[in-house]
C-alpha cells in the first residue's frame, strides 16, 4: 500500500498496523486521509479516527478492488463506490489533500 501511494504521489505520513495506534497518529498528525482495510472491524476504528482528527477524509478500501467506502470530513454518510479500484483511490486521496474546510463562526 505504501509503494502504491507512494507512486501516486501522496506523502505518506504514517503507517500502523496496530488500531489504538492509527487512533493516535491520526490525532497527532491530523491528516488529510487515513486509508484503512475495508473489512468489518473497520468501522468502528473509523468512527474513531473520525472524532480524533474531525478534519480527516477516512477512506474504507479493498486491496481487491471491489469496492470503497469514503466518510468526509464533518459528513456522517458513507459513499459508496462499487468496484472502486485503484485510480479511484488515488482520485478520492487527491481530492482529499485540495479540500478547502470552511469554519463557521
């Protein structure tokens, strides 16, 4: 995964297998995206993520390419993208690193 990233372009922060530890890098980096296993276990790491560092995109991506599951920043809703190979994941980390937050005072 990394070599792919990599190739893609994308700086590669942090890697972790372990999940209280992704939970803390995430906090401490706060990220444009976190790129986790699509695997059931998953969801629940990802809930995390997402109130440890509220501004990061988490991306939920098989490493078969059959399919992605991507939770913005502040959205609640899951997109689904059936099939989502490779070049999705690339476009979706792409826009991740170019989204402008806009905080309401």
């Amino acid at each position: 995964m990394r070599c792919m990233l990599t190739e893609y372009g994308v700086d590669v922060v942090g890697q972790e297998d372990r999940p209280l530890a992704i939970e803390a890098i995430a906090r401490e980096l706060a990220p444009d995206a976190v790129v986790l296993a699509l695997e059931p276990a998953a969801h629940a790491l990802c809930n995390r993520i997402r109130i440890a560092a509220p501004g990061t995109t988490v991306i939920l991506w098989s490493a078969d390419e059959k399919g992605m599951q991507i939770i913005d920043p502040g959205g609640s809703a899951i997109r689904e993208i059936p099939d989502g190979g490779s070049s999705d994941l690339r476009r979706e980390l792409i826009a991740s690193q170019s989204r402008t937050i806009q905080i309401e005072e």
